[in-house]
C-alpha cells in the first residue's frame, strides 16, 4: 500500500459510532437522548448543533406534520410510477425527495436566503419592514413564496403556521418580513396573494436558525413518511406499470416523409 | 394537453380515476389526510410520530405506542460516517442538490445494508403465525428456527462485536411501555437460543430490533423500512450540509487504497 494518508479522509462532527456506543454531537445517545428526546428534537441537534426551546420544538412539529403529506402532488406521482416498476420501496421514495427542487416543492430553501438578505438590508438601512417589502416587490416581475396552482385562494397552510408562530413567540423579523411581503404584493397586484407554504417554511426555518441551505430539510424529512405511505398503498392496492394513459400523450414531431 | 379539472371535494372519494389514493386528498381551501382535517385537527394537536403512524396505519398510535416508535426515530436518525452517509457525502461533494444526495443515502437501505430489518420483519411475522397456529410455545417455535438454520439474520453487528448497544434500550422500553408482544418475544427467544445452541453470544441487532418493533406495532413489513429511513433522512441532511460547509467538495477515493488487477 501507499504512503499513509496524513489528514483523516472521512472527518466529522456529527456522529461517531463505536464499538460500544453512539456519540452525537457531544451527546450519548443511549445514556442521554433515547428515551428522553423527542424525534423532532434530535432533527433540531442533527442541523443546527443544539436542543430546540419548547417553543422551538411545537413550530418545528407543527411545520412536520404540516409538511408531511400533500396528497397526489409531483414528488408522490414520481414515487408511485417509481413502486409501480417493482424497485425496493427506499429507491421509490428517494426519487420522491429528489423531486423537491427549485421549481416544486424546494423553493423554500431560496426565499429564504432572499429573505434573510432583505432582514439584513433592513437593519443596515433602518428602513420599515413595510418600505424594504414594498421595494422589493416593485423590482420584481414574479415574487417566488407566494400564490399555489392547488390553492388558487390562498395556501392555507402558512397563515396556521404564522399564527402558530407567532403565538409561541418564535416568529421573529423572517416572518415579519414574509407577511410584510404578501402585504406589498396584494398591494401591487390589487388582489389577496397570500403566502405558500415554501414562504412559510423559509421564512419559519430562517427565525429557528436553520442555515438556509440545509432548509428542505424541514419538508423532505417529514414527507418521506407520506413518500412511504405512497409507495406502499401502490404496492399493495393497484397491479403495476403505470403509465401515462396513449389519449394524453400527443406526437407532435414531423411525420414520416 | 391534461384538462385542468376544477376540484370537487364531494367527489374525489369517488375512486376510479388514473390516480386514486385514501392517503391525503387536497382541495383549494382544505387538505384531508387519511379522514383528518390537516390544518384544524392535526398540525397543532398531534405529534409528527403520531402523523407518521396514520399516515402509515391508518390510525393513530396509543400513548405506549408513540413513546416506543418516537424511541426508534431517534435511535435510527444518526449513525456517524456509514454507507448510507458516506454515499450523501460522495454526491453533495460533487455538487448536485441537496434533496438528490439526501435521496441517494436513502436509497442505500438495501437488503444488506441497512433495509435487512424488512426481511426479518416478514420472518418473524410468518414465525409468529405458524407457531400461533400450531399452538406452540414461542420458546418451542424458536428452538426449531434456529436448529433449522446456519445462517441467522438480525443478529449480531460488524461495528458493535459486542453487541449493539440500541435494540436492548428499545426492547425494555416497549415492555415497559407495554408495546412487547408476541415478536419481540420472540425476537429475545431467538437470541436466548442461538446462544444455547450455539454456544456463543450473538446479540439482535438494530435490524431485528427494527423488524420485531415494527411487528409488535402493526406496521406491515413491506414498509418496515420508513422506520429507519424517514428519521436517518435528518441525520443525511446534517452530513450534506457538512460536506458542503466544511469539505472543499470533489471526493474521490486516494489512489493509493486502489489497486487494478485486470489483465495488463
């Protein structure tokens, strides 16, 4: 064998495991966690590197629960054409989560780096929430966070997440910002555009201190469990092979000359 | 094109379409999860297990059962440098999407590694039946599975030799929690034997915890593997966010632990 790799090749500071335990981030976790942490607690030391408030720890349930199932949405139908092939149920759901992009379901993860931007450009300029959000709206075409093709009323899920927030006192100036944004918006479109979820969760996930390139985490953690549910409902309920129905699909290449 | 179908709620438990599902239905102003209104019922109310379980089972677990499961995600959220993680690290270093070198991790619970808990799931679940019905004793039905075979799998472990620390605390607590039935009774049989008859030690592992768990809680063992799979997601998150902050990306493994022994 070669010479000997002088710095380790695999470094960490999250977990180690040995022969007679699990050391996780400074905890033991069978001594100290098992038992007496909750799930959503130990998700909390696994990203940000500490225990969550009580208050911390309700927003971040209630955003899991929330996040956890949204029906036949983009990331399930992949999931389910995926089981429907006969692959093992994990390879089914990880091309779900691989769904949670910058166009669906993961734009939560860049509204709130944009947020934070403007939070930041708040405090330097000592302007109000209300004029930043309104500057920022007149300098954009589209606000990504905002209005959903299922919900064209309105996303219900971020004005009970807000609330909740708010309520447990963890909203901070993320979320301050996110409503003052919807504000600006109907303002300018002459119509209510509420918040959708990727809002909700940017703007929520940005006020805990979750960094922001680590925030789809908080809807792809708890949606693997509606994933599953998915994957195991078509394994068990339809026959297999699905495909996209012939009088859907349109050729509309040139004809054979 | 798809026709953009205006949604009906008193129609969409009607069944028979391209895609039907009693999971989650979703109308403009409201989304139903397995007969639960999400927003007013259960995103404050209810605990992110207890969502998991419906979601899952179709009903909500008891007290017992929720402290037992909650005990699982956290001892399977994290396991330091492993396949699965080392797998999201290889992909996050080479700088794709988060969601896809999280995905590619949990695509790493296989039949080996990892995912072995669903096999001992179904064992121990057709174990269970045929000495229920066969009237047997579970020490009876476990002394001729384990004189019937050379291989045991759900027992012992390559990083713990000495047993794995996990399945003993997860064991005690569903007794104490009264979730214990007749696999995990069965799972302990099986060790008990082993070490009779084999005349050494070879302690469950967290695959025949996981399995034997899922049993004791109803969760079929076709989807057993969400039990580890949906927590690690978070510790994978924790490693793709460390390799992008702290790694300088590009991993490949040092030439000098690769060797070609094909023809010259």
């Amino acid at each position: 064998m070669g010479k000997k790799i002088e710095q380790k090749y695999w470094k960490t500071a999250i977990a180690e495991a040995r022969d007679d335990g699990v050391k996780i981030r400074g905890f033991d976790l069978i001594e100290d966690l098992v038992g007496k942490w909750d799930f959503v607690d130990m998700f909390y030391l696994l990203i940000v590197g500490r225990r969550p408030t009580k208050e911390q720890k309700k927003v971040i349930n209630a955003l899991f629960v929330c996040c956890a199932e949204h029906g036949i949405s983009p990331s399930t139908t992949v999931t389910r054409f995926v089981q429907a092939a006969g692959v093992p149920i994990q390879c089914a759901v990880a091309s779900g989560v691989m769904m949670f992009g910058d166009i669906h379901g993961g734009a939560g993860q860049e509204f709130q780096k944009q947020v934070e931007l403007l939070v930041k450009e708040r405090e330097r300029s000592g302007s109000s929430f209300d004029e930043i959000a309104r500057a920022y709206v007149a300098s954009k075409t589209l606000v990504a966070g905002y209005g959903h093709p299922q919900h064209p009323s309105g996303d219900p899920r971020a004005p009970v997440l807000f609330a909740l927030a708010e309520s447990e006192g963890v909203a901070g100036d993320h979320v301050n910002m996110a409503k003052a944004i919807e504000g600006a918006l109907s303002e300018k479109v002459g119509r209510d555009i509420g918040a959708n979820l990727d809002a909700a969760v940017g703007a929520i996930s940005a006020d805990l201190e979750i960094p922001w390139e680590v925030s789809r985490a908080c809807i792809v953690v708890p949606r693997t469990a509606g994933l599953f549910a998915h994957a195991y409902e078509e394994m068990t309920r339809e026959r297999g092979w699905r495909q996209i129905p012939l009088e859907e699909i349109e050729y509309d290449g040139p004809d054979v000359a | 094109m798809l026709k953009q179908r205006k949604l009906d709620w008193a129609n969409m438990s009607n069944g028979g379409g391209y895609w039907s599902t009693e999971i989650a239905g979703v109308s403009e102003d409201k989304i139903v999860v397995r007969g639960h209104d999400l927003l007013q019922d259960l995103v404050v109310q209810r605990s992110f297990i207890e969502m998991f379980y419906l979601l899952l089972t179709g009903k909500f677990p008891n007290k017992g059962q929720e402290a037992v499961l909650n005990a699982l995600f956290v001892v399977c959220a994290e396991h330091g440098i492993s396949p699965s993680s080392t797998l999201t690290r290889f992909v996050q270093g080479a700088g794709v999407p988060i969601q896809c070198a999280v995905g590619v991790g949990a695509m790493g619970f296989g039949d080996i590694q990892g995912g072995a808990g669903e096999k001992f799931c179904r064992e121990i679940c057709d174990l269970v039946k045929r000495v229920n019905a066969s009237g047997d004793s579970i020490e009876n039905g476990a002394k001729q599975y384990v004189g019937q075979r050379k291989r045991i799998d759900g027992y012992g472990h390559p990083q713990h030799t000495h047993g794995d620390p996990r399945p003993p605390v997860l064991f005690e607590l569903a007794m104490r929690e009264g979730v214990a039935g007749p696999h995990i009774r069965m799972t302990i049989a099986i060790e008990r034997e082993i070490e009779l008859q084999r005349k050494r030690k070879i302690p469950v592992n967290i695959d025949g915890a996981v399995g034997a768990i899922c049993a004791d809680l109803g969760i079929d063992w076709r989807v057993s593997r969400a039990c580890i799979v949906v927590p690690r997601t978070a510790g994978l998150f924790a490693h793709a966010l460390e390799e992008a902050r702290r790694e300088k990306g590009w991993r490949q493994i040092p030439l000098e632990v690769i060797s070609y022994d094909g023809p010259c």
